[in-house]
C-alpha cells in the first residue's frame, strides 16, 4: 500500500489541503437530523456512504493521500475546537455574522471560542472517524486538526476565564495535553499523517492584525513565539511513526486578514518549527515573493499552494510549471510540491454542481503538473 515515502519532504508531489465540497445528499442529511426527522445513525450512514465515494474518487484521479472532505464538519475547527476538547464555548459576536471593520480596513470575526471551564480532550471522536476513511482507503488518508494557536488569537485574553485560568501558562499545558491525547488516539486508529490548520501565525505578520492585537494588549512577537512553542509543544507528543505537517493558512477570504507575505514570519516557521513538511498558499499576490523559501533547511520541504480553490478559472499546467520553476531558485526543486492553496470548502455552506466539478478537474491538473515536472507523486 502506497504511504508518505520515508525520508522525504515534502512526502507526497501531489497533495491537497482536505475540506471538498459536500454532497447535497450529505447536506440534505444533516438538515433532517437537525430537524429531527432522521436519528444519528442514519445520518452517519449517509456520511459513510459519501465518504467511501470521495475516498475512491481522489483515488481515482491518481492522488496518492487522501482524506474524508471533512464531509463531517460544518467548518474547519469543528473536528477540535469545538467538539474535540471541552471547556469550549462558542460565542457569536455579531448576529449578521461578519462585519466590516473601518479601523482596521476588513472585519471582525462572529465566532469566539472562549473558554469557560478547564481544557481537556473530548474523546476518541475524530479516530472513530477516521477509522471509517482508512478502511474505505487503498493508499495514505490524511487527517486535518485546527491548530492550537486558534483559541488564543480569536479569543483574546478577555475571552479565556481568569477565574478558570489566572495563570496563561496552566491554559496552554492543558490545551498541548489534548492535543497530545487526540493524536495518540489517531495513531492507535492507523493514522500515519496528520495536518495542522494554522490560520493565525501569517495573520502576525498584516499590520492591520498588529495593530488590533496591540489595542488588546498582545504583542505580535511575543505571540509568534508563544504559537511557535505551541505548535513544538503539541508535535513533541506526536509518536515518531507519524508525520505531522502544518498548512500556514491565511483564508479563503479576501478581505480578510494576512495581505502580507511570509518575509515576517518566514525564520520563525522554518528554522523555529519542529516541522518538516509546510503547506503555504501562493494562488494570488497576497502571498508575496518566493524569497522567504530561501530561509528553508535542506531537510524541510514545501508543498505549493499554486492552485485556487476559489477561481473557477482552471490554471494550465505551463503556468503552473513556470511557478515551481520560479519557486525552485530559492529552495530544491527537490523539496518542493503542489497543492490548491487551501481546502475547497472549509465550511458546509460552499456546495453546488459547478462548484464539484471544478474541484475535481483541479486535483486532476495537480495529479497532472507533479506529474510533468516530478515524474509522479
């Protein structure tokens, strides 16, 4: 059976970032249950079904890692955040969800995760799935966690209870201990690969981000190096059988934060992470230069976000040649892959036939360029 190929980094040329857009037989399910005209069972049946057909789709198309579209999930952070630990209580911000920020040039996010009571993990519930996606698998299943700097950033201090934690410290050990456990748990269900979603460290780096987290009293540099020892805290508990990479995420939103490149962060996420494997996004120019890759060790490698999963343009394979090529003179072709720059839906509410089609003829192009310019994946 196909796996991460040892010794190398990045392990696969051809990979992508996990969410895809959920079936509407996957959707309609869910809004029966939570109408209560269906029982758990049943929804969960049709989730199988429709896992066990993207699994052999992505297959299918020649792609050598796999995961289950977080069919499961309504957005990226469920699978964690918000069901894979307690002590979590989301809170809404705003009631017509995302609003604009004049101070700050975007806006200001509706979903808080604060903290009201002790962290601790939540149960076996993501290897108990992901069971279900390695059996229905031939070759590698990946598995995406949000990652721990999550809470933190959207939370601010305000938002993690003094009287529960006084001390910060005491929060981020118990927060690392969960992690710790979840990853256990996934590699005793046979999991071999696990993706970190980190959606705040490139945020550090848009003066609009510093500017927010000074008027709450955070520094941009101490917290890149609070998250940077979260991240090495939470992939030192990781058995030595399973490879953990981390997707330096900056949103599928454009007018979000992160309208910088990597430059600020660039030292801290290559030489400062315990990771060797990094998904970055360099589908449009807010992703800035290549340049940054020149900071990256010889045993690190760099999956390539070239391909957007919101264009519905189809990028050709020239094109995407010509950036590899571009990428290549400042770090090892070598130590180089592709990928779309983020998940095709990191939430349930992005679906449609259009929308279905065009993430597959994109994987496709992807499994197509690795294999023009590495020769496979």
């Amino acid at each position: 059976m196909p796996s991460a190929k040892p010794g190398r980094t990045p392990p696969f040329r051809a990979d992508h970032v996990g969410s895809l857009i959920r079936p509407q037989a996957v959707l309609d399910a869910r809004d029966a249950f939570e109408a209560g005209k269906i029982d758990a069972a049943t929804l969960r049946a049709a989730e199988d079904k429709a896992i066990a057909a993207v699994v052999a789709r992505q297959e299918a198309l020649g792609l050598e890692v796999v995961t289950d579209g977080e069919f499961r999930r309504t957005t990226y952070s469920d699978s964690f955040t918000t069901s894979g630990i307690t002590g979590i209580k989301v809170e809404l911000t705003e009631p017509e969800g995302w609003t604009k920020s004049d101070a700050h040039g975007h806006r200001t996010a509706r979903r808080i995760p604060a903290v009201v009571e002790r962290i601790g993990w939540a149960g076996p519930r993501n290897s108990t799935d992901f069971a279900v996606t390695k059996a229905a698998a031939k070759v590698t299943t990946k598995i995406t966690l949000p990652g721990p700097a999550y809470i933190h950033y959207r939370a601010g201090r305000d938002n993690i209870s003094r009287a529960v934690y006084p001390d910060l410290d005491q929060f981020w050990a118990d927060l690392v201990a969960a992690y710790h456990e979840e990853l256990r748990s996934l590699f005793n269900a046979g999991c071999r690969y696990v993706q970190i979603d980190e959606t705040s460290l490139v945020k550090l780096g848009d003066p609009r981000a510093r500017q927010l987290l000074k008027e709450r009293g955070d520094d941009w540099n101490d917290l890149l190096r609070v998250y940077v020892d979260a991240v090495n805290a939470v992939v030192a508990g990781a058995p030595p059988e399973m490879r953990v990479a981390i997707h330096i995420c900056r949103s599928q939103d454009p007018s979000w934060q992160a309208d910088v490149g990597y430059d600020p962060i660039a030292d801290a996420i290559f030489n400062q992470l315990d990771i060797d494997t990094y998904l970055l996004e360099y589908d449009n120019p807010r992703a800035g230069t290549f340049e940054p890759l020149r900071l990256l060790p010889k045993d690190k490698g760099v999956v390539l976000g070239l391909v957007s999963s919101r264009n519905p343009r189809l990028e050709t394979v020239d094109e995407l040649k010509r950036r590899i090529e571009e990428a290549a003179k400042f770090a090892a072709l070598d130590h180089l892959a592709i990928s779309p720059h983020c998940g095709f839906a990191t939430s349930a509410a992005r679906s449609g036939e259009d929308v279905d089609a065009l993430q597959w003829q994109k994987l496709a192009r992807i499994v197509e360029t690795a294999r023009a310019v590495w020769g496979g994946n």
